[in-house]
C-alpha cells in the first residue's frame, strides 16, 4: 500500500469532497480516500499502481486542480 498526498483547490463545502471522492474512488487500484475542503487535502491510499497524475486527472474530472503535496 502506498499513500500519497495531495493539495486540490477551489474546494468550498462538503458536496465539493464528496464529488473529488467519487471522481478519485472510481480509479483502479485506489484502496481509500480523504478529503478536507477545510484544508484543502487529499489523502489516497493505493496498491502501489496508482500515479499522481491519474489522481490529478480525476480530481480536474470533479472540477477541481490538484497538486500533490511536497
């Protein structure tokens, strides 16, 4: 398993975490994932086959930009 982090902005309430968590679990090999609109953080655990940028895409999927964290 691996976690990754990432930062996603333009997110205001809890509908906004809700849609970047549909978007982010329908990736294959995603295993869970948390979101914060109050700290603009996106926390997904994976198998290990997952990369940033198939995250990033279906983060701009539910509207949104991500960045992973440093």
């Amino acid at each position: 398993m691996t976690t990754t982090e990432f930062q996603v902005t333009g997110m205001t309430c809890g509908h906004c975490q809700l849609s970047i968590r549909e978007e982010v679990q329908k990736v294959a090999g995603v295993e869970s994932v948390e979101v914060s609109h109050q700290t603009g953080k996106l926390v997904v655990t994976g198998d290990g086959t997952v990369d940033d940028a198939t995250i990033i895409a279906a983060v701009q999927e539910a509207g949104y930009q991500g960045v992973r964290s440093a």
